[in-house]
C-alpha cells in the first residue's frame, strides 16, 4: 500500500515552474477491459488534487474516452492516432497539451500491440513516435506469479516500447499484491501501483462504448471513488518520475504542419449537444485557427443553425436515441431547410448524416421523419456492425484535398436511397476497396465516415 505522498508531488510542480517542457507517459494494457480507463481518470483527478497541472490524451479514433479525461483533469483531451493521422499532427497536439501542463497522460486503445490487421496505428507505435515510456495496467484478477511472465512478455516482444512500469488492477488482497510485486521484481520494471478490486467503481456502456460523459449522472462521485483508489494504492511520485519529456520543435517531430483541413466556411454552424457530440477537438480548433467563427447550436434544444452561416456541421453522436425528439423540432428543421435553401454548404457525419436524411427508423421499428435533404433512409431495426479505418477519396465536393483519413463505426443500416451522387470511394486501413459511401446532392452532403486528417502525401 502506497501513503499518497500528494504534498511530495505538489511540491516537485512548484520547483519545476522554470521548466515548461511537460513530460508525459502512456497507460497501455495486455487488452481491452484491464481497466485503463479507471486507472486512467482515477490518476488524473489524483494528480490534480496534489497540486499538479495534467492534461491527458487518448490514443486512436475516441469520443467518449475524451470527455471522461477532461471531466477528471478539468482541461480538454485530445484524440491521438498514428494511423488517421500524420506524424508531424500527432506531434503537434501533443506537445499542445504539454504547453499548459507538466504532465500529460496518454491512454492507449486495445491491447498495447493491436492495431490495423497489419499491426499499424497502436499504442505502441504513438509510445514510439514520442519517444515515451509506458506505464502497462494488468488485470491482476485471476492470477498470481503468471503476472510476471505476461510483464515480461510485453516488456520484450518490441525494440523501441519500454515498459518502465506496472499498476496491478484488481488486487484481491495484500497478500495477493505482496506476491504480485515478488514475482515482477526480478524484471527491473518497478510497480507504480496495486489497486484494489472494487465493484462499486464502474461505469455504464451502451451499443457505441461508454455512455457519454455528460449523461453521467454520479460521474464526479465516480470519478472521486476512481481517485481514492489511486491515492490509497498508487506511488504518485514513482508515476512522475518515470515520464519523460515531450517531443518539441528541437526533437524534429512537432514541425509546422502541411495544410490542415480547410474550414467548411467562414462561418460555420456546428450542432453540439448530447445527439451530436462527437466531432474532433482538432478539426473545430484548426477551422478556428484559419479565421473562421465557429458558432455551436443545440438541435436537441430546438435551436436552428446560424442564420448567417454559409456552412453547417451536423457531427455523428446518438441521433436514434433522440429521434422522436428529433423529429418534432421544427425551429431546428426549419433553419436547415433554410440553410440549404441559401446554398450553405451541409455536412454530415455518421448520425449527422441519418439527420440529413428523409427518415429514422429506431430500434423499435418506429419511423422519425428527418431533415429531408439527402434522399436516404436509415435504420436500427436490423443492427449491424460497420467498423474500421477508412481511406476516402472525394471529387471536389469538400474543400479538402481528394485524400483524406477516418474511420467507420456504427449499427445502423441504408434502408432505402433516392438519387444523388456518392461522397467517396472508400478502402480499408489495407487498401481493399468498398465502394461508394455517402450521398451527396448539390451543397448537402454526407457519409458514415467520420474524417480525422488528410492523406499523408
């Protein structure tokens, strides 16, 4: 058991204000469900009660991860992804964070390895590209001095992915954790943290992963509880000392970047509430650093677009869980019949996309007529999975260049399309072709692919 030792870590914070490059580390673990996230936000709530400035990162295509982190550390949290995006922008967002910060958490996706089906865009490979060590979270449930073996396999499978530390999740007792820390000693990887399984400490999922943040409703009563366990078993002095400075402009990697996506407009109308809730942090404040006014409206509070925005971002999110809602809101419906009757330029991803159509059937079976400016009908009466990394090509339709990175994940179907030209050609993370996705009809447009970054050349 670990005595906090918080003022010791407030204190390293307050001799490090002459020093501004932030260090960072990543949370990986053998698989999904070991409990990075947990460990993730329960670390960063501890870390801001000591005193300490934190932001945080998630690694691959994430919008619910992010909003939990920033709730914990009370700064945003961006998304990493070394496959939908170019180095030099991963760089960027990174050492971004660590500008207002002296220490930024990145959680990992999956397994610490796991990746496309050639094993590239995983956490690994985003420990590697910033040179930093990681912190490996195991599930110490159902097993004793197996543990070592399964650290030491991770520790060794890849040259340039250091495991510089471990935090044992699910520790049934004090003896189970003294057997643990015996077993991995003689590695040199040192034990950051042994927590306790508490079943009181959890959250709820739904189809897409987590239930949004803001949804939440004990999310700071969780959070704290994520943050007890921390402070009563995690050596938070042991965690700083084994991070690493972030990669800056001298390390070659954070370099200005090529040309980011364009924005939309010069005023561009972003629906932002709980149906629309995932567009990228990045993509909004890079229209934002371009000069454009980005102006965010509320479809759920019946709220209408901007009157004066030449474009319109419906993001994806969870449409079908609001549809009826949805569906009576005639300020917001209007105001899009509005905005595409002045020829804005309309675009949608995933949910925003089903919004833009002529109908919602919900997974009751139940229609919800939509925006009626797209030719399409989509459905949740029959699920099926649709997920993956896509390589998208467009013919002028977007701003953008022709090439552009995303990613595809959703249970809803295409029930019935009406004439209209397609939005992409897309591929597969390997380059296997899958057709036509989306539709787009003169200035409306819009696919299931949400767009991470462009193409690198």
């Amino acid at each position: 058991m670990v005595d906090a030792g918080t003022s010791a870590v407030a204190g390293e914070a307050l001799a490090r204000s002459a020093d501004r490059r932030a260090r960072g580390l990543v949370i990986a673990a053998p698989a999904s469900g070991a409990g990075k996230t947990l460990v993730t936000l329960g670390l960063l709530r501890a870390l801001v009660r000591a005193g300490l400035a934190v932001a945080s990162a998630k690694v691959g295509p994430d919008y619910i991860d992010p909003r939990f982190h920033a709730a914990a550390s009370g700064r945003p949290c961006v998304t990493l992804d070394c496959w939908a995006m170019r180095p030099a922008l991963v760089a960027d967002l990174a050492a971004d964070l660590g500008r207002a910060a002296e220490l930024v958490l990145i959680e990992g996706v999956m397994g610490l390895f796991d990746g496309t089906d050639a094993g590239e865009g995983s956490t690994a490979d985003l420990a590697g590209l910033l040179g930093l060590p990681v912190l490996l979270v195991v599930d110490a449930r159902a097993q004793a001095q197996s543990a070592a073996a399964l650290v030491k396999g991770f520790a060794e499978y890849r040259s340039g992915c250091r495991i510089s530390g471990v935090i044992f999740n699910r520790v049934g007792s004090d003896r189970h954790e003294a057997v643990l820390r015996a077993a991995v000693a003689p590695l040199g990887i040192p034990v950051v943290g042994a927590l306790r399984l508490d079943r009181n400490v959890h959250l709820p999922s739904r189809h897409l992963g987590l239930v949004q943040a803001e949804e939440h409703a004990g999310l700071e009563a969780f959070i704290d509880g994520a943050a007890e366990l921390v402070e009563r078993s995690v050596d938070l002095n042991l965690l700083r000392d084994i991070a690493q400075n972030l990669p800056g402009q001298a390390d070659g990697l954070a370099d200005p970047l090529a040309p980011p996506l364009a924005p939309l407009g010069q005023r561009i109308a972003v629906a932002r509430d709980q149906a629309f809730g995932f567009a990228y942090p990045h993509i909004l404040d890079q229209w934002r650093r371009a000069g454009a006014e980005v102006l965010l409206f509320s479809p759920l509070a019946d709220e209408a677009p901007d009157s004066a925005a030449d474009a319109v971002f419906l993001p994806g999110g969870y449409p079908e869980l609001h549809a009826g809602r949805l569906a009576a809101n005639r300020r917001f419906l209007a105001g899009m019949s509005r905005a595409a009757g002045a020829e804005a330029l309309i675009y949608g991803e995933c949910g925003g996309y089903m919004v833009l159509g002529d109908s919602l059937v919900d997974a009751e079976g139940q229609a919800h007529a939509m925006a009626g400016l797209l030719p399409l009908s989509t459905s949740f009466a029959k699920r099926k999975l649709h997920l993956g990394y896509r390589r998208l090509k467009h013919a002028q339709a977007l701003p953008w260049p022709a090439q552009l990175r995303g990613h595809e994940f959703h249970y809803s179907t295409v029930a019935q399309q009406g004439a209209g030209e397609p939005l992409f050609e897309a591929a597969d993370s390997a380059g296997r072709q899958l057709g036509a996705m989306g539709l787009r009809k003169g200035r409306v447009m819009g696919s299931y692919a949400h767009i991470i970054d462009i193409e690198a050349a």
